[in-house]
C-alpha cells in the first residue's frame, strides 16, 4: 500500500480536499486504483449533528454513515463508494477505544492500524484492493486537538518504505500591497517538520500565479527544488484543477516519488488504458466550460446561506448537470426567511428582491433542512412554481413543502393538518409525520440513512423523472437521510387532486417521489440524489431539472436512453466512443467511469 498524505497549513478552507481528490485523479488516470481517508480533528463522533450553519454539508455514505464533505469530492472526483470507516474523527477514536477498554478489549491499537486497515478496503467496481490511499489530515498543522493524529501519521510515515509514503502540505500565500509573501509557508513548513512530518511537495494556493522570485524563495528557504513547489491558482472551475496540477507536474512528481512505474507496480493494462481515456475525457469536457454562453439561472431557496458548503453536494449536482446540458450555470440564492410576509414590514428591499429572484428564474430548487425557520417562505416558492409552471426540484424537506403546499392550495386540507409534525408537535394527525425510526431527543445516527430502494409504482410510465432513470428499470437506489415523511393517511385525498406518488418504498407505505403530470417539470423526492451525483454521471432528478429549466428535457431524456446528445460538442463525440470501445460503462444508457 502507497499513501499520499495532503496537510495543510496558514489557513483553514485552505482547499485540500480539491487538492486531495485531483492528486487521486491523476492516480487514477495512471489506471492505479485509489482509496480514500479524511482525518477531522474534532471531538464529534461523526458529522451528523453538527450545524450546518457554521460546519457546512453533512455527507451521507451508501452505509448510512454522517462524515464531512469532503468525502463527497472524493467520491465525485474518482467515482468510488466510500465507508464510514474513511471518516476518522477524534470523538470517534475515543470512543471506540473507551468503550473496548471498558469491555477489557483494547490492546493497544492504534490511529496507524486503522488506516492500514481502512486503506486495503476495496471501493470501485474492480473489488480490488487499491494501490494508493490519499489521506487528507483536516485544519491545519500546529492545532492542539490535531496532534494525536499528525503522531500517528508520523509513524505512519516511519514504518513504510520510503517509496511508500509521500506527503503534500498545502499552503497559502498572501497578496500584502501587491507582494506575495513567502513568510507564512515558511513559518507553516517550520511547524510541520517540528511535529515529525517532512512534506516532499508544498502546493501553495494563491489567487494568481505565483512569481518565479517567489518560488524560488520559498524553495531555497524550506530546503525543497523549485519543482517541488506547486503554484495552486484559482481556477474559473475547481474541476479544471486536476489539468492545472498535471500542467504543473504533480502526476510525474508522485509516479517518481511513489515508484508507480514498470517493474515496481504491476498495472492492469484495461485500467490504464480507461484511465487514460477518462482523462481526455475529463480534459475535453472541463476545459469547454470556459466556452459556454448562454446561461440558465436557478434560484436555490434555503435557510443556511450564511455557510457556503452547507449545500455544497446540491451545487456541484447542478454543476454536472448543467455541464452536461452545455449550459452556464448562475444559481441565485434566496433566504426562505425573505419570502415570508414579515420580510416586507422589516426589510421590504430583501423582501422585493427575494421575490424578483425567484419570478424571473428558470427553475425553482428548495433543498433538505430541518426545522421550521424559513418553511413559510419555501412554500410561498413552491406555490409559485406550481401556479406558473416553473421547473421545480424539492428535495427531502423541498419534497414535504411541495406536499403541504399542494394539500393547503388544492385539496383544502385546513392548518394545522397541513403542516409537519417537525414544525407544530402537537399531534401526529399532520400531513408529514414522524418516522418509526426516529426518537424525539434522542439525535445522531436515529434517521432513515444510506442507500434505499425506490420502487416505480404501476402506471407511472408517464413519469419525466422515470424516463430518464430508464423506464425498463423497477426500482433505483438512492441515498437517504431524513425523520419525517408523508402521512400515508393522505395519500389518497392528495392523488385524487393530481398530487401523484410515483415512487415508494418496498412495503409500499413509504412515499419516495412526486410529480405532477401536468407540469413541465415538478418533482420531489425524498432521498438525497446529490449524493451520488458525479462529474460524468450526473443525478437524474438534477439532470431533469436543469433540462427542464432550458427547454431541452426531451433531448436529454432521449439522450440518457440511448446515445449520449451531440449538441453538446466535441466532449459527447468522445463520450459515445468510448462507449462503443467498452472503455467507460453505461448506467441506463448513460456514460460512467
């Protein structure tokens, strides 16, 4: 097993995980197959009950497990179906050992064996044991409730071949009065190499190239060749990063730190062959974003817009699909709050342009939340769309307010029975209920989590969204992670009025999909399709959506049933090629790694 370990240092959000997941990238176009590992420092056992707000997306895992998203770009990037187990936290390694310890079970294991042991866990589609972990150590060198792990990582490092284990430590490098200062990484190298670790590449992130003077310096001044120091400037997409790392040598500095080539690695010559043409794949597709014009604008309705990565894996979803319908994505941001009719007495200009972003947008979106704040106002949204047959895309919570919407506008279902249980408990006579699962008080781990089926129910062939899942297909299996859901006592009131329950679960109870017939584009699932969204396998219900707000669903639905569109341009030539070749498999007719 080759590690490659990416810390960082000067500031958080510094962009390891981007660095992390390119760096596996370029592995993986080597045909080498590669794992995964975040590190977070933080005393949670996991990420699942963590604000939002202030610690952005909870990532959900096909086990079911709540880690940092961060783990979403790895999967996304590389395309491989990650554990709860490549989420190490502190709170996490503290209590397993506590609770072994008090069951007289712990014998001394170690942070070092559960990354041996984590890293050989096969994660693509091979069954394989990979060949390379990329680790990502989160915050940053020098962090007290970090230390554990940076001397575990330490030993790590000690007990494998020096060909073995290679570290990148990712810096920042400031702009003071038009200078670039190289103190900071300086000072940030110091610190790391104090604490055991010896980085053999510094990637320093800047907002511009960095000057040859300064790479130099940094260079002579942290005892390192020019070469080894990576200029990480910002990139119009995070996707182009992979090509501005390979520009800049990464994958040829890690095949000879690493020892990747002939005789010491034994590479399957199929892998290194789709690798190699996923990467000119990857290339064709990035680098054409820079020549898209014509935008398609997405009003995204949420309640935690104060933290950007709170809906990160909602972002990158519309990113793909809008990507893959050869459209410039601009998404306006609108607090639910704004909508609300107390907005107009407090603040009437928020309140004004709330309402210009969402009647002058393409598509309307309302993403998962919890809790009440905001709901009123995602309502008035999904009312919008429906009355003005905007494209609209409810996720989770989104899919409740479409429901509760529907039951107060249409079907006349008087308050508070057209309400959540999650936002009046009073009772459980309400539209949307609690489910058996989940315990009031009792948080963490209680919700319907991971991977589920959705079984198409009799006479949905009609359905937009089935159509592009493949209308052949019974089921489809998707990532979950709420505690309330439809009131099945409803059901029928609600269908009669042309709200049409196209997906449940297996007993059949469980409503999992809405859409109106009549519509262009109303959907609500309650699973969590951006989860397992990737870069050239974009989520279905996304895909539809952003289709749908463009005015080309018809093109794409015939497209993901068959032969991937050629309006596209030169990346869906490529695309159906390799098709044709067998060097990239298709998922209901669409193109996957």
């Amino acid at each position: 097993m080759k590690y490659v370990l990416v810390s960082g240092g000067v500031i958080s959000g510094v962009g390891k995980g981007i660095i992390a997941s390119s760096a596996g990238l370029l592995l993986k176009t080597m045909g080498l197959k590669v794992s995964s590992i975040k590190i977070d420092p933080y005393i949670n056992v996991d990420a699942g009950t963590m604000n939002p707000r202030e610690h952005g997306e909870v990532y959900v895992l096909d086990d079911g497990g709540e880690v940092d998203l961060d783990l979403g770009n790895y999967e996304r990037y590389l395309n491989i179906t990650l554990t709860r187990e490549n989420n190490i936290t502190l709170g996490k390694i503290f209590s397993k050992v506590i609770e072994a310890e008090r069951e007289g079970k712990y014998l001394g294991k170690t942070v070092q064996d559960w990354i041996n042991r984590v890293a050989r866990i096969p994660v693509d589609d091979t069954g394989e044991e990979p060949d390379v972990c990329i680790i990502e150590l989160g915050g940053t060198i020098g962090d007290i409730e970090g230390m554990p792990f940076v001397e575990a990582l330490t030993e790590l490092r000690r007990n494998c071949r020096k060909e073995d284990f290679m570290q990148i430590h990712v810096s920042y490098v400031p702009v003071v009065h038009g200078e670039q200062k190289t103190k900071p990484t300086q000072m940030a190298i110091k610190g790391v190499r104090s604490a055991g670790l010896i980085p053999d590449l510094i990637a320093c992130r800047c907002e511009k190239p960095l000057e040859e003077g300064v790479i130099d310096k940094i260079a002579r001044f942290c005892q390192v060749r020019s070469e080894q120091v990576l200029a990480v400037r910002d990139m119009p997409s995070t996707y182009q990063v992979p090509i501005l790392l390979h520009e800049q040598r990464l994958d040829t500095l890690m095949r000879s730190t690493l020892q990747l080539e002939e005789p010491h690695m034994n590479i399957n010559p199929v892998l290194k062959k789709k690798g190699l043409n996923i990467w000119e794949t990857w290339k064709t597709l990035t680098l054409g974003l820079q020549n898209l014009h014509e935008n398609i604008e997405i009003v995204l309705v949420g309640k935690y817009l104060d933290q950007p990565d709170s809906y990160l894996s909602v972002i990158k979803s519309l990113e793909h699909a809008a990507m893959r319908c050869r459209k410039k994505l601009v998404i306006r941001y609108v607090d639910a709050e704004h909508l609300e009719p107390s907005a107009n007495q407090t603040d009437p200009a928020k309140f004004h342009r709330a309402w210009h972003d969402v009647c002058t947008a393409k598509g309307i979106l309302i993403p998962g939340g919890f809790g009440s704040r905001g709901t009123e106002g995602m309502i008035a949204a999904a009312k919008w769309a429906r009355e003005h047959r905007t494209p609209y895309l409810g996720i989770c919570l989104g899919m409740q307010i479409a429901v509760i919407e529907f039951a107060r506008s249409v079907c006349n279902i008087p308050l508070p029975q057209a309400s959540s249980y999650e936002f009046n408990a009073t009772d459980e006579d309400r539209l949307i209920v609690s489910m058996p699962e989940h315990h009031p008080g009792q948080l963490g781990g209680t919700m319907r989590l991971g991977l589920r089926p959705t079984y198409w129910q009799t006479g949905s062939e009609w359905s937009k969204l089935r159509a592009l899942y493949g209308l052949t297909n019974a089921s489809i299996n998707e990532r979950h992670r709420h505690r309330y859901e439809v009131n099945p006592s409803y059901i029928p009131q609600l269908e009669t009025q042309g709200l049409t329950f196209i997906g449940k679960d297996e007993t059949g109870v469980r409503q999992e999909v809405i859409e109106l017939q009549n519509h262009p584009w109303f959907v609500g699932v309650q699973f969590h399709p951006e989860y397992l969204s990737r870069v050239l396998h974009p989520s279905k219900p996304y895909l539809g959506f952003i289709a749908a707000a463009a005015g080309m669903l018809g093109e794409i639905t015939s497209g993901e049933n068959g032969v991937v569109p050629q309006a596209g341009g030169e990346v869906y030539q490529e695309l159906n090629g390799l098709m044709r070749e067998g060097l990239v498999g298709t998922e209901g007719g669409d193109a996957v790694f």
